[in-house]
C-alpha cells in the first residue's frame, strides 16, 4: 500500500514515498523509497537507501516520530544495511 510520509532532517522537510507492508518480513512495517545518504565508520554508502520505519510505543521520543498521509504515526530507523556493511541515515540524498 503506498503511502507519503512527512521527514524533516536536519531542518529540511521533504514529502517521501513509502510503502506499507502487510504481509511478509516487514508485515506491519513500512519502507520509504531510497532518498537518504548514509554513512559508516568506513565511509558514505554509494547509493541512497531506505528508511525502515515502526509503530511507535509510549516511551518513543517525539522528535523520531513522523506521520504519513493517513495521519498513521510511525518511527524513523536510521540504522540500515547496503550489501554486508552497516551505515546510518545521516540525511536526504544530495539530488
């Protein structure tokens, strides 16, 4: 089910398509399309990529809380993975 989710980083707020997944791995949890650079102790990760997002529960800080279209809150994740290596989100893809 495609969804728009409302992201501000680093005071940039962008309007980011997202997809809901109701069934499989990801059952109950959406994915945004790939616009987000992220890095590693390593180094920046060569493409852009998703941002995992959950539910919130009660003790979920306000400011890692965003809501889609629907007005259905839900949790950025900014830990993501690229092949073997692990990066974090750290903003939007330069465009």
């Amino acid at each position: 089910m495609h969804r728009t989710v409302a992201v501000e980083l680093d005071g940039i707020l962008r309007h980011v398509p997202a997809d809901y997944h109701r069934t499989g791995p990801l059952a109950g949890r959406m994915l945004t399309a790939r616009v987000f650079h992220a890095e590693s102790p390593f180094g920046d990760c060569p493409v852009p990529v998703a941002m995992p997002l959950h539910r919130p529960t009660e003790r979920t800080d306000p400011r890692l809380i965003v809501v889609d279209d629907q007005t259905t809150r839900w949790v950025m994740g900014f830990n993501v993975q690229h092949g073997q290596r692990a990066y974090r989100i750290t903003d939007f893809y330069p465009l």
